[in-house]
C-alpha cells in the first residue's frame, strides 16, 4: 500500500491489475483527493481499520478476498460510500453488488474523467446524508437516521442498508407513491437500465416481513397497483 499526499476526501483503490490502479490513483489524485491504494482484499480491510478512509474503489475480482466478500466485510465494520470496478460485463455480479450496500458501479475499461465524476459524485451525495439525518417515529415505528436503527414495537429490528435506506425514503414523504424507477434512482443511484426493477420489488418483500405484523396485508409499506408504493403514516 503506497499512501499518496494530497489534499481533499481519504479515498481507497483496490484493484489487483497494477496498470489499472495506476491509473485510477493517478486521476484521483490530480483532481485532489487523498489516495491509498491496496491489491489485495485483506490489505484493504487493513488500511480501513486503521486509516481515515471516505470511499473505496473497489475491484470485485480480487486475489485471496473476493471483492464482493471485502464488500460485506466493510459494511460490517462501518458505512462508507464504495464504488464496485469489474471486467464482467453479467448483470449478476452487479445487481448482488448494489444489493449488498455498493454505492454505484463501473465497468472496466473505464474513463479515468468519469471516475473522478463519479467518487465527487457518490461523496457529495454521502456527505448529504450524513447531514440530514433525522429521527421518523410513527405510532410503534422508529426510524433513526442518526444511529440507522428501526424499533418496531419497542424492539429493534435489524435490517440491512438498503432496506433502511428504502425505508426511510419512503417513510421520509409519507402518503407520497413513490414508482419502482423513482426508487432505484434514489435508493440505489442507479441509472436507468443498471438495475431491474424486481431489486425494489424484492427488497419490499424483505422489508415488509421484517416491519409488519402481517406481511401479506401491510399497513406501513403499501403497494399503489401499476404505480408503486407509498408509506402510510
């Protein structure tokens, strides 16, 4: 790992190619950003332990750790904003790596502009959230943005990322019907085309079994036929 001085956001690049990360540090830091960088999984998870970390670039096709293990790993650890690099071209590797908490998504050969757009991007927005977080609570539900809790009845209840983040946005415009394509830009930041709209449907499904006393008939994440949800109050 070769920590590299500039001024600007912490920002991590794991990628096991050498000319590849190269170049993704060199971009980042002429646009000044302050750039570690690692070629392996276990490095990685190292680096962000001990150091200061903002983002991660993060390779899924790694030595050792798979990049999507690494993935899971650090969204055990902490939330931190992670933009996924690959060569595969599938849509599986990408919809189970914005499924488990990547905050967007590059294929490789990538264009260094666009990297850099896209990390001021993913840090803008991150930052944003970080400062409007908030506390929801409705008659027996609890929606903590500070501490990313959700009490259901006096209990917490444990959910990942993005099932909080698509409760929350929902529950954040309550009444408001939300489509599945809304949801996926805002939830996901997902650009259209990247993700299938089944992603919000299925996190729907999940959430309602983990919130509801009765998934079949919910009364807190309702279903607007041919439209798509809205949180009632």
């Amino acid at each position: 790992m070769f920590p590299v001085s500039a001024s600007g956001h912490a920002v991590l690049v794991v990628e096991d190619d050498e000319r590849i990360r190269r170049v993704a540090v060199e971009a980042l830091r002429e646009s000044g950003f302050d750039v570690s960088e690692a070629g392996d999984g276990r490095t990685a998870f190292d680096h962000v332990r001990r150091n200061r970390t903002d983002l991660v670039v993060l390779d899924i096709g790694l030595p050792g750790i798979d990049g999507l293990d690494l993935l899971r790993q650090l969204r055990d650890e902490r939330e931190i904003p992670i933009i996924l690099l690959t060569a595969r071209r599938g849509e599986t590797d990408r919809v189970l790596g914005l499924e488990l908490g990547a905050d967007d998504y590059m294929t490789k050969p990538f264009s260094s502009r666009e990297l850099v757009a896209r990390v001021r991007t993913v840090l803008r927005r991150s930052t944003r959230d970080q400062h409007g977080r908030s506390r929801l609570e409705f008659d027996g539900l609890v929606i903590d943005g500070g501490t990313r809790e959700v009490i259901v009845r006096g209990a917490v209840v444990e959910l990942t990322a993005r099932e909080f983040d698509l409760l929350a946005h929902l529950a954040s415009a309550p009444r408001q019907v939300f489509s599945r394509r809304q949801l996926l830009q805002a939830v996901w930041h997902a650009a259209p085309g990247w993700q299938a709209e089944s992603t919000v449907t299925e996190h729907i499904h999940r959430l309602r079994h983990k919130i509801e006393e009765n998934p079949a008939r919910p009364r807190r994440v309702r279903t607007v036929r041919g439209v798509g949800y809205r949180f009632e109050p």
